[in-house]
C-alpha cells in the first residue's frame, strides 16, 4: 500500500508537540475585531493544544505521519 498523503490545509493549520499534542491558531480572530474586547483580542493570541476529541480527528485523517 502506498504512503498516506498529509492534507496540504492541515500542514499550514496544525504542528504537533514532542509529546504528540496538537497546536492549533486561537479561533475567533480573523474579523469582527471591533465587537470584541481588547482583553479578548490579546488572551486570543499565540496557539493553543486542541482538545483530545479533536486532536484525534485531526491526527488520524489530517497528519498520519506527524509533520
């Protein structure tokens, strides 16, 4: 059987951590800036783990191989 190809969106969105944890952007900042609170926009900043249902989703179908 062939290699499994990684999805080429998921290599731009997701990196994984030495422990096989999942990095994901924070959602909600791509627009709509002005109804949202300053404290809002800066706690949003930087990457967040995704959580372990999503985690597995994405390493399952997205990475096989990890990146």
């Amino acid at each position: 059987m062939s290699k499994l190809k990684t999805k080429s969106g998921a290599k731009k969105r997701f990196k994984l951590t030495a422990t096989g944890k999942v990095k994901a952007g924070q959602a909600g900042k791509r627009h709509g800036m002005i109804k949202r609170t300053p404290k809002q926009i800066r706690q949003n900043r930087g990457t967040e783990t995704l959580s372990a249902p999503d985690a597995k989703i994405v390493k399952k179908n997205y990475i096989p191989y990890g990146l």
